[in-house]
C-alpha cells in the first residue's frame, strides 16, 4: 500500500525521511533527533477498534456508579466522577470546574467517540469526508485528556483522607483505571499511517520522486504529508493551516511563559485549599501542602506533590527560556539533547494538573460540616492558569527551529 516514493519530514526537526516497510511491530525513528517517525503495529485497527469500544464502555460505566465513598463514624459522603466538577462550581470556581469537567470527562469522551468514528468505517474500507479532520481534532485532543493525572489525584486523595476517615473505592474507580489502561492501549496499537495514506493521490510528494527537492518543501503539522511550499494554503489530505514553521513562535512562547511565571507568584501566595476541622480553618498553600505530607510521614506522596507542583512548574518555564534563548542566540550546540529536553518538558507538564484534581476530588468527599470540611482557595485558580498557559507555551513552540540554526546553506 506504501509505495518506496513516500516521504516524510521529521515533526521535531524537519529531516526528510523516505518512508520504508517496517518488520511488525517495528518502529522508525529519525536518524537526526531520534523521535518516533511512525510505527508498524499488526492488525492496528482491529486493535485500536476494540480497545476503544471498550474504552466507551467503561467510560458510560464509571459514570454509572459510585466513584469514592468516605465514612466517618455514622456518617458516609459519597461521590461520583462528576462531583468534582459540580462542587468546584458550587463553591464558586466556574473556571477550575470547567478546567476539570474538560479534561476529565468530555476530552477523554471526544478522543475515543473520535477514534470510533474514524477506524470503524476504515474496517470496512470506507471512510467520511470528514474522517480527516475529526482524526486531526483526535490528535489535538489527545494531550489534554488527562484520564492517568486524575487517578493519581485520586490516589492522592485517598491516602490524604486515610487518617480523617475510612475511604471506601467505589466501582466507578476500576472502571476508570479500566479506561485509562484502554486508552493508553489503543493509542499505541495506532498505525497512523494507516488512516492518512487513505487518500492515496495525497499521499506522496508530487514532483520529482526520486529526487526530492530539499528546498521548498513544507510538510502538514498534523498528518506529516511533504508538499511544495506554494503549493496550497491548508493541508489537502487533513486540513491543518500549512506554514514552514508555527507561527510566530518564538514571541508567542515568551508571552506565555511570561504570564506564567508572574501568575506562579499569585499560586504560591494564596491558600490553595482551606481544610477546616471541629471549627478550626487551617489554609494550606501549595509548599504548606507539602510540608504536612512530611509532617504525616508521607514521604511518597509529598515527593510526587513537590515534584508535580513546584519542580515541574519551575523547570519548565526555565528549560522553555533556555531553549528560546539558545534559538535566538542561533546556538547549534547539542540540537539532539535540546529536542530531548523540549519533548521531556511537554509531556511531564500535564502532571502539575494532579494537584487541581486532587483539591476538586478533595472538596467533593469532605464536607462533614462541623467535623470537617474542604474548600477551594484563589491560589488553586492561579496555579491551574499556570499549568495551562505552560501547556499552551510548550504547544506554541516550534522545536524545528532549534534545528534550523545547524543547517548548513546546502543541505
Ligand atoms: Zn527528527
Ligand atoms: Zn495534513
């Protein structure tokens, strides 16, 4: 189905790759900054079928049934998935709410609702006119559905609670690490090869195949498809808005990591959440949170908090400005370890998210008036703003620029 004449560009650093037949299983990676190119899965989209029908299952499922249930003395809270999100709003933090509600539950829901629409019909070797865009949204989708950071909120929790209550698992807690487990499975059966080459008549360079021009060519952020720079506006096989490089991505970038940074200020200042016990509010901020996690002897955790709150937020806006600096100082040292640096940057950026879903988790279950309760302080809405504008920084920068200044003028 692939002919030899197929080529592709490296997302991360824009090196021309001719595509070639994998053994099964087998992966390419890019001779120049080592990132996965594309992959050779058997039976991919059988695999991915099944996976994300039992994903949808699971995920009407989880919603069916109790998530957490707490129990102190006579009385027992109970929740379900969605209390976080409707208890964020009841205390008046409609943006925190939305925040959870969206990566939670509707991006998780779109991803696989996604997947079905796209591979089901592929099975039958028919597709829609619409197939390319809704797999294109897919893939937008995919890095903000962030199903594993929930469950490790949840995990948080749980332990939190243990010494103030009993805390009973509900089923809708296994039916959400079920979906978890089937998302991450049917991500990786992904052959995405196999959905774009659909469209065979767009599926290769047009020109000279055996020579292909190195100058000129711009190739499709989404779906990786090579084209001559001239040639259209949006991507014909996906639709993506074609341009050599993102737009404007280096002012971009430091807008945003600047607004994080000083808003980081605001998250570190004010209570996150206000734990109110026999009467007695005690405000936590995020360090303060820490501390009481050492104070308890849960060394674990308070390290995963420290990690995910304050190491990650704080490294990731210096590695981010670093690697701005060094484009722009036109430095070509290590371009290797730098793309290395930026891809580990973006994916652990998501986990800072833990600490929001642990406070909605948390607000939801304690609400034992008197004996005790949990509230939602500003520096929560400060902190969950500089998780998201550092994931928009990490989206706005464009890792092939750390590339172009290693170029030679003939290459
Ligand atoms: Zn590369
Ligand atoms: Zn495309």
């Amino acid at each position: 189905m692939h002919s030899v004449s197929d080529w592709m560009t490296c997302h991360e650093c824009d090196a021309l790759h001719e595509v070639i037949e994998l053994p099964v299983n087998g992966k390419a990676e890019c001779s120049q900054c080592g990132s996965e190119l594309y992959r050779q899965v058997n039976h991919s989209l059988d695999k991915v079928l099944v996976f994300s029908l039992t994903a949808l299952l699971l995920f009407v499922l989880s919603h069916l049934f109790p998530f957490l249930s707490m129990k102190m003395g006579e009385r027992i809270e109970e929740n379900v998935l969605v209390s976080a999100t409707l208890e964020l709003l009841n205390q008046g933090f409609p943006e925190l709410a939305v925040l959870v509600f969206l990566t939670s539950i509707l991006f998780p829901f779109l991803v696989i609702a996604g997947l079905l629409y796209v591979v089901l019909p592929l099975i039958f070797d028919r597709h829609f006119e619409s197939t390319f865009t809704v797999f294109r949204w897919v893939k937008k989708l995919f890095p903000w559905s962030l199903v594993g950071v929930f469950m490790l909120g949840v995990l948080v929790a749980i332990v939190k609670l243990m010494d103030l209550a009993t805390v009973i698992p509900g089923p809708s807690l296994f039916f959400m690490a079920g979906l978890l487990v089937t998302m991450v499975a049917a991500q990786a059966s992904l052959d995405e090869r196999l959905i774009w080459h659909r469209v065979s008549e767009h599926s290769r360079v047009k020109g000279d195949e055996h020579h292909p021009v190195k100058h000129g060519l711009t190739s499709c952020g989404s779906c990786h498809l090579v084209l001559h720079n001239d040639q259209y506006e949006n991507c014909p096989r996906c639709g993506e808005k074609l341009s050599l490089r993102k737009t404007d991505s280096l002012s971009r970038t430091w807008a945003l990591l600047f607004t994080a940074a000083l808003l980081y200020i605001p998250a570190n200042i004010y209570p996150i959440m206000t734990v109110t016990q026999f009467g007695r509010g005690n405000p936590d901020t995020i360090m303060s949170g820490v501390v009481h996690l050492i104070e308890a002897q849960l060394w674990g955790l308070a390290l995963l908090v420290f990690f995910a709150s304050i190491m990650v937020p704080v490294l990731k806006l210096l590695v981010m400005a670093y690697l701005l600096i060094s484009i722009q100082f036109k430095s070509c040292w290590r371009p290797k370890d730098r793309t290395l640096l930026f891809r580990v940057t973006e994916v652990v950026g998501a986990w800072s998210m833990i600490d929001i879903f642990l406070i909605g988790i948390l607000i939801s279950l304690v609400k034992l008036d008197a004996f005790a309760t949990i509230e939602a302080g500003p520096g929560a809405t400060f902190f969950a703003a500089v998780v998201v504008i550092t994931l928009f920084a990490a989206h706005s920068f464009d890792s092939r620029l750390i590339w172009d200044n290693c170029r030679t003028p003939h290459e």
